[in-house]
C-alpha cells in the first residue's frame, strides 16, 4: 500500500504541517487505520479509497479518529494529481464524516472548500483564562472549539499555556488569534487541541473556517493571507463565501514508500 508523507500550507521543507497519505485498495476497519496513524506517527494520517468514481477519506490522529482535517485534506488532493488518478483540472469529491468536501487545483495551489463554523460570543470560562493567563479580547464558540481573540501578534507568538487545563475544556481545541502587526498578512493564529492528542498543531485549516468568517466581520473584507504561528508555521489563503471558506495552500513531498503490512494480511 502505497504512503507519502506530505508537508502542507507551505513551499518548504519541513514547514507546514505534515501528514501521511495512504491509499488503500480494499475496505478497512477503524482498528487497523488507527494502528497505523499510531505506527506513522505524524499529527495525521488520512486514507483515501475510491467510491463510485469519487474517492472516502477518513483522518486519524496517532489516538483517534477525528471528523475534518484541512490539511489531510490538502495532502490528499494533491497526492491523487501528483500520482495522476485524478486529472489535475478535475475538482476531487470526498466522501467524509463531516459530509461531502471538495478540493481544486487552482495557481499553483491546492483549494478546499469547507463548510464555514461560525462562533458565538460567550462568558470566557476561568480555566481558559487560566490556561493562556492573558485576558481577551473577545470569546467565542462554534461546535468544536473556542475563537480567543488577544490584544496583538505578540501575544499570539509568545503564549505558553497550560495544555492540562486546555485539555479540560468541554471543547476540541482552542484557538488564538490576532490582527497581524505587519502587512504581510491579515491576521495570525495558534491551535491547540490535546482533546485530539495534539498539544499545538502546526497549521490547522478547520480553524481557518471559523476564523475567517470572524475576521470578516471585523475587517469588513472576504479574502484573506493569514499565518499560523506554530513553531513549523504555515500560510493560508482564506476566502469566506456566503456558506462556505475555501483554503489554499502549498504543497511538499517529502518522502515516498511503501507499506509493508496490508489490510488484507493483518
């Protein structure tokens, strides 16, 4: 079975957020896919089969199996062009947990198009105040997560939390953010998310859908260059339509193989 191992939502090695693409060739039990996201060991592994001439994908975390994953999403995409299954001016459909997901090859990067996850204000609860130990500006929350807006980049940058009390949040993860300090881009963010066995992930496009409907509204604009400030980094093109947020991003690949052990020899 075929597996690579892609760098997402950046042009440079070792940046980006990596994740693992494998190809499967007959169906698979949850069990075995969790194993082997556990065996791989990069903050997620997706799984892609062919489906009535569209394609299943399924991400996993090296502890569980979770329900939308950007730059899965993203690696995968561009592995089904890069291997030539799927034409590279054909838009690929995936069949998923959170429904169906659609990708596009578009200048030189990698598009998806997500359902957008808009936030509502809320009280900040004390154990969020106490895991990041700055005040906020602003708190919301979507299905997943909380939306914590701080004072400046800064802020963002140099937060050190406390991912023991994060990890008791009612919620998949937290996310920070800030208008960025400089013109390069339109706002930065950090996600953290130890529900998901992920003490901080490096670049997180399902965030992105939350936050670019947020800055939206503050910044009375729709398109966005937006950068999360992980210690890997990466850079997003955000562009938020009535019902949905399209990512771009690019792409790396870093390694190519082969996996050994196969579902049908389990």
């Amino acid at each position: 079975m075929e597996l690579t191992i892609i760098n997402t939502f950046t042009d440079q090695p070792f940046k980006g957020n990596p994740a693992a693409v494998c190809l499967l060739t007959v169906e698979s039990d949850s069990e075995w896919m969790q194993r082997i996201a556990k065996e791989i060991n990069m903050p997620v592994t997706a799984f892609i089969q062919p489906h009535n001439g569209e394609w299943k994908l399924r991400w996993f975390t090296p502890s569980i199996e979770i329900p939308i994953c950007g730059h899965g999403t993203l690696a995968s995409s561009f592995f089904l062009w890069d291997k030539g299954l799927v034409p590279r001016n054909q838009p690929i459909a995936y069949h998923t947990k959170s429904g169906l997901l659609t990708a596009r090859f578009v200048d030189g990067m990698v598009q998806l198009e997500f359902p957008s996850l808009i936030e509502q204000e809320t009280a900040a609860p004390e154990l969020l105040i106490k895991a990041f130990g700055v005040v906020p500006e602003y708190v919301g929350q979507n299905k997943w997560d909380y939306l914590v807006e701080v004072q400046s980049e800064e802020i963002v940058r140099n937060l050190k939390p406390d991912i023991d009390s994060i990890a008791q949040l009612p919620v998949r993860g937290v996310i920070v953010t800030s208008q960025s300090d400089s013109s390069e881009y339109d706002f930065v963010s950090r996600f953290f998310s130890p529900a998901q066995g992920l003490d901080e992930d490096q670049v997180t496009g399902s965030a992105h859908c939350c936050l670019g409907p947020y800055w939206k509204s503050k910044l009375d604009k729709s398109v966005f260059i937006a950068y999360q400030a992980s210690e890997r980094g990466g850079l997003l093109k955000v562009e938020v339509t009535e019902n949905t947020v399209k990512l771009s991003g690019h792409v790396v690949t870093i390694f190519e193989g082969n996996l050994t052990i196969c579902p049908q020899t389990r």
